[in-house]
C-alpha cells in the first residue's frame, strides 16, 4: 500500500519524508488555505521534496476553465496530478487531459457509480472520501472494497486513494480491502506508529537494562 501524505504542510511533510513513508502528497483548496502561501509557490515546494505524485486541485467549475487551469498546473513540475471534481464537467475534463498524457485524481467520491465513470473516463486515481461518507452514516469502508471490486471486474488502470481518512481503523481496514493508496493527514500519520504496550514495554527494559553490569555503554 503506498502512502500519500494529505497536507501541504512543508514541515509535516519533510518530518515523515525522512521516514521513507511518503510516497505521494495530496493537497485541495481547504488544505492549501491552512499554510497561507501562493498555491503555485507551495506546490513547487512540496514536488521537489517529494518524488512520487503531487495532487493539486482546479478550482474552475466549467470544463473550459478547468482544463485551462489543469494545464498551467501540470507544467509546474514532473510528479504533479491534476485533481478534478466529480462533475459532469469534471468527467469531460478528465478525459480531455487524459488524451494530453495529464495525470488526473477524481476526488469527492461517495459511491461505486461514481467511482466508475471517473475510472471509464480515463482518471489516473480516483478519491472515495470513507470519512465523510461514514458522516451520512453510510459506510466509507465497504465503498472502497466495492470500488475495488469494480475495478478488478473490469481491470480499469485507476488506482484508488482512500481519502478523509480519520482514523487507524480506516487506514487498517483500507488496507485490508486492498487499496492502493491511503492519503493520510499529517496529524493522524505519526499514531499510526504509536501503540501503548509499545512505550511501557520499553520503560520497562530500560527499567531493568539498570541492572545490567556497565560495560556496553563503555564501548560507545
Ligand atoms: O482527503 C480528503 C480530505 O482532505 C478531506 O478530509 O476529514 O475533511 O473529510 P475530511
């Protein structure tokens, strides 16, 4: 499962980047507003930290003003996907960019109609968001198996990126229905490590490592 960070936090992203566990970056308008800096100046930043993909969003509405804006961001750098809304507008621009080579990133995704007609349209990734998708009390989870299952029906290149993902169980669960990807807020990546019998198990051996008779420590 590869591991895109959901942020365009310079620090958050280089902090977890150091860990060899970036493999990708997705920002949206929302995120890109938090760290008050020119969209395109961030962008540029995030790309030449990080070698995998890079989504950044269009904020046209029409297919005219979204392929004009697509095209300007993907010339920005090499690794940078082109994230495009589901709308009708949004479908014909997708498959637009998708002739021009232009890696696209479906996103707002709530349901397997959805997710099938941004994968026929020629989407590079498609965005389910399980979080917001449990908010309406359905369930987030079963539409990434069902998505995946889909997919595999009709062998589409698309991958999917588990998106507004809240939790450690999303991101466990996501896994096990086989998804491709998890964007991950930088916020919820580092408990992703963390366990508490982790931490007691080792106050305790350095509890008990003071008994040890001193001569290892001499040596370093
Ligand atoms: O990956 C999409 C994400 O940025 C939205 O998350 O928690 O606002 O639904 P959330």
């Amino acid at each position: 499962m590869e591991f895109f960070l959901d942020t365009a936090n310079i620090e958050e992203i280089k902090r977890i980047n150091r860990l060899g566990l970036v493999n990708g970056v997705t920002t949206n308008p929302t995120i890109i507003a938090k760290e008050n800096r020119d969209f395109e100046e961030v962008i540029k930043e995030i790309c030449s930290i990080v070698e995998g993909p890079v989504s950044a969003e269009v904020i046209g509405v029409t297919t005219n003003e979204m392929v004009k804006e697509a095209r300007v961001i993907a010339d920005w750098a090499p690794n940078i996907v082109v994230k495009i809304p589901m709308t009708e507008a949004g479908l014909e621009t997708v498959n637009i960019l998708s002739k021009e080579g232009i890696k696209t990133n479906v996103t707002l995704i709530f349901s397997v109609a959805q997710g099938l007609m941004a994968a026929k349209a020629g989407a590079t990734y498609i965005s389910p968001f399980v979080g917001r998708v449990d908010d309406i009390g359905e369930d987030g989870i079963e539409l990434i198996q069902n998505l995946k299952q889909v997919l595999r029906n009709y062998q589409y290149t698309a991958k999917i990126i588990t998106a507004s993902v809240r939790t450690i169980g999303h991101l466990e669960k996501a896994a096990v229905a086989g998804a491709d990807i998890a964007t991950i807020p930088g916020t919820l990546l580092p408990k992703l490590w963390k366990h508490p019998l982790t931490d007691n198990g080792i106050q305790q051996f350095l509890e008990d490592w003071k008994r040890v008779p001193k001569r290892f420590e001499t040596l370093l």
